[in-house]
C-alpha cells in the first residue's frame, strides 16, 4: 500500500535538524530538497516528491527561524521572503 500523508511526513522529518550546523548549510538543505522535488515529480515520484518538499517546508518555514544565526545573518526582507510562498 502506498504510504500515508502522516508517514510520509514522518519519514521526511527524521534526523532532518542539526542546530550546530551553520544557516547558510540549512538554506542550501532546503533549496536542494526543492530542487529534487522538483525533479522527482517530473518522474512521477510522487512520494518522494512530498518528502522531499516536506522537508524544504519544515527547514525553511518551522526550523530556520529558531537558529542562533537567522536574526543575524538575514534581514527582515529576507526573513519575510523565507515565508512567502511562490
């Protein structure tokens, strides 16, 4: 059976965050796991589409903004930018 919306969200987060790694490493996370995304949809890899956009989702929008570096690395407009949706 395929897996589920909540296991596959599971699956995505698991060992996903490592506060002692730098910002710039986990913006570069992110921006791969979109890219792959990106390129597992083109083979209709659904699944792994989802977990792969998961965890762009939960590294930009739910774990950046709690490491040390986000207040001083990025400015408000970049802050914001990480926010928005295109």
């Amino acid at each position: 059976r395929p897996a589920t919306i909540g296991e596959l969200a599971t699956a995505a987060s698991a060992d996903l965050w490592d506060p002692s790694k730098g910002l710039k490493h986990w913006l570069r996370t992110a921006e791969k796991a979109r890219r792959t995304g990106d390129s597992l949809v083109q083979l209709r890899d659904y699944e792994g589409a989802f977990m792969e956009y998961a965890k762009a989702a939960t590294i930009v929008l739910e774990k950046l903004p709690t490491h040390r570096e986000y207040q001083t690395l990025l400015n408000a407009d970049q802050r914001s930018n990480l926010g928005m949706v295109s």
